[in-house]
C-alpha cells in the first residue's frame, strides 16, 4: 500500500523491475484526496512534486537509494 500520490509512479517503477511478477499497487484510504487539490495548498504542492517525479522517471532518471 503506498500513498495515493506516488501510486502511478511506484506501479510504473515496480513493473519495470520485476517483469516476471505481478503487480499491483493499492493506494491507502487513509490518506486525504480530492479531485479538488488545487484548492489546497498543500496538496498543490505535493502535486506538482509529483508531477516532476514521474516527468523525471520517464525520461531515464533515477533516483540513488541512499545517500553517498
């Protein structure tokens, strides 16, 4: 279960990995959404930052698991 956010993302990302399994990617029901989210605030940012992301993944990048 992931974030409703990144859900497209993380699906995407998984497939690609493990091409031999089934995915499936569940975005929690405890997290708040709304089709709305450019009336908040914070939800427009997280959408935007989100949109970078897949924008970025898309065109071949990567980001490191961890630091150094």
């Amino acid at each position: 279960m992931t974030s409703r956010w990144h859900a497209r993302r993380a699906r995407l990302i998984f497939r690609s990995e493990l091409k031999d399994s089934e995915v499936r990617v569940v975005a929690t029901p405890y997290e708040e959404f709304t089709r709305e989210w450019w009336a908040r605030r914070q939800m427009a940012d997280v959408a935007v930052l989100e949109t970078a992301k897949l924008l970025f993944y898309l065109a071949g990048g990567r980001f490191l698991s961890g630091r150094g």
